[in-house]
C-alpha cells in the first residue's frame, strides 16, 4: 500500500473530527450561553413591562377617571437565536385577591342599607415555561412587584426585604399612597344664605380593580399583554343618615382607612358646628384587625345632604 494514498484519507479523517470536535463545543457551550443570554433579555422586557403597567395602575387608581384604557405588551417567550430559533414560552395570569381591602355600608335614617360596596384588589403574573436560563418569574400584588423563582421563592423588586414593603405602606411613601388612593371623601359646601356652613354634597370614592373573568389567563411563545379600563358608575342618596367602613386588612387596608378618617375629619372640623357637620367615630377593634370608620350626618329636612357614591371599576386581563 503506497503512504502517498492513505494520507489523504488521514488527512480528511482529521479535518472531519475538528469539525465534529468544533460543532460539538459550539452545541454544548456557545449555543447554549447564547440562548441564556437571550432568556436573560427577554425577562428584563418582562419586568419592564410589569413596571410600566404598574405605574398605569397608579394612575387609573388615583386619577378617578372614566373610560381609562391602559395596554402594556408582555413577551412571553424568549431565548431564541439567529442559529437556534427554539424558544420558551410562559403564562400571564391575572387574579382577584380573596379578601376586600374594605366595606363601605351607608345606612338610612330607618337604619336599613341602603348600600354596600366592597373595595378589592387583583394581582397578576408571569411564569415561565421551559425557560433557557433560570426559571424567573414576575408577581404584582398591591402596587409592588415580586420576583419568583421557580414559582415558591419570591422577594420584592426594588425593596430590600418585606419589612421595607411594609414600612412603605405603614408611612409616607409610593406605597402609602397608592393604598390611599382606593378610597376618598370630598364635600361641597351649600353657598345659599339660609345654607351657609351646611354641606350640600358629600362625594365618596370607592376604588375596585378585578380580574376579567373572561380573559384572565394567556399562555404561549409570542407576546401577550395586560389590559385596563376604567368606568365609573356614581349613584346619589339623599336619606343618608351614617356611612360606616371596616377593613379587615391590618397593613394595605390600614392605609386606606387612615385616608378615610382623614378626609371625614378634616369635613367635620371645616364645618364644625353647623347642622350638617359631621361626627366621626375611628374604633379599633378585636386583635387590632378590624378598623371601623363611622359617620354620622345631620340631615336637616330643609337642607338635606346629598350623599354622592362614585364607584371606581378597574378592570385587569390578560390578552
């Protein structure tokens, strides 16, 4: 056998398991780093996008505005690279909170209800599927944002530790007053001569966010996004004789109720002492969960109150 035949062959044998070798490392550790890479992305569009819907959330929540409409796009998929088109994918769910942050009861002056709303709160997140890097998620819950981990760990994005969630909620701050936010009072003096001191209107707001029952979950590879509108709907009562309001939540649901005592004092020593002033009562109750709001309104049969109840709906999906 002549050696100048069987080098070629040799040669080409070598060649081939470079290039095995080559694709080999390129599979095992480029493509694969790569496609992390890419994952790591594609979450930071996931958190954008959840902190750009929190802040619409804000402002739906403060603003008391009709026909509000926010959309925020969520990539829900990721890692794909030019020479690995593969992807992930993941789910966008958006959830009622169980328990209402308050109940406001206005009660005639025969003592019968004359209306009950509740206050409620959603929370909505995102999961990954097959994720190509770690598996991360998002959650947002009563204006913070968490970051999951493989779907049971979880801290607050951008505080230290829960202890600063709560701090921020129980004093000054972003959190305080987007809890503030779900519910306020406003009054309208009477400006007629005979009137003059007397409230004429009593304007209540009642914020209330929900899930969309029909579109409250979203799963795939594409985009999804979050939804929110806004529609108001004011009811007025002119036999008003107490409006009461109790929280059963002793840390978000405190904050709005400091809100509430807040704004009825400051009516009732404005008007203070005339007829239509308005006693208010702040008791703490049993473990100091339950927080009870009453106010009493005078209703002088010349100049009655009207009592206007604007009830805030904001609706969440996920689309």
């Amino acid at each position: 056998m002549r050696d100048d035949a069987i080098a070629p062959v040799i040669a080409a044998m070598l060649i081939l398991a470079a290039l095995v070798t080559f694709f080999s490392i390129w599979n095992a550790v480029y493509v694969p780093s790569m496609k992390e890479s890419s994952e790591v992305g594609h979450l930071e569009n996931v958190e954008s996008a959840f902190q750009h819907f929190s802040s619409d959330i804000d402002y739906a929540a403060s603003s008391y505005q009709n026909n509000l409409i926010f959309s925020e796009p969520v990539q829900l998929g990721g890692g794909d690279v030019m020479v690995n088109l593969l992807k992930s994918s993941g789910t966008l769910q958006v959830q009622n909170e169980t328990d209402p942050i308050y109940t406001l009861i206005l009660t005639d002056g025969a003592g019968n209800t004359v209306a009950l709303v509740n206050s409620s709160i959603v929370d909505f997140s995102y999961q990954p599927v097959n994720n190509f890097w770690q598996n991360q998620g998002y959650r947002w819950q009563y204006g913070y944002i968490n970051v999951t981990k493989y779907g049971e760990l979880s801290t607050p994005l951008g505080y230290y530790n829960m202890t600063d969630v709560e701090n921020e909620i129980s004093t000054p701050g972003s959190l305080q007053t987007f809890a503030q936010s779900f519910g306020m009072v406003s009054a309208t003096p009477n400006m007629t001569p005979q009137g003059y001191g007397n409230l004429s209107d009593l304007d209540l707001w009642v914020v209330s966010m929900y899930a969309n029952p029909a579109h409250s979950f979203v799963s795939g590879n594409g985009f999804g996004s979050l939804r929110l509108t806004s529609a108001i709907n004011t009811t007025s009562y002119t036999n008003i004789a107490e409006i009461s309001i109790g929280s059963n939540d002793a840390l978000f649901g405190s904050g709005v109720m400091d809100n509430w005592y807040s704004g009825f004092s400051r009516i009732s020593t404005t008007y203070s002492p005339y007829p239509a002033n308005i006693i208010v009562d702040n008791s703490q109750g049993v473990d100091n969960y339950l927080y009870y709001n009453g106010s009493t309104i005078n209703q002088p049969t010349d100049m009655p109150v009207t009592v206007n109840l604007h009830q805030v709906n904001i609706e969440i999906s996920a689309n």
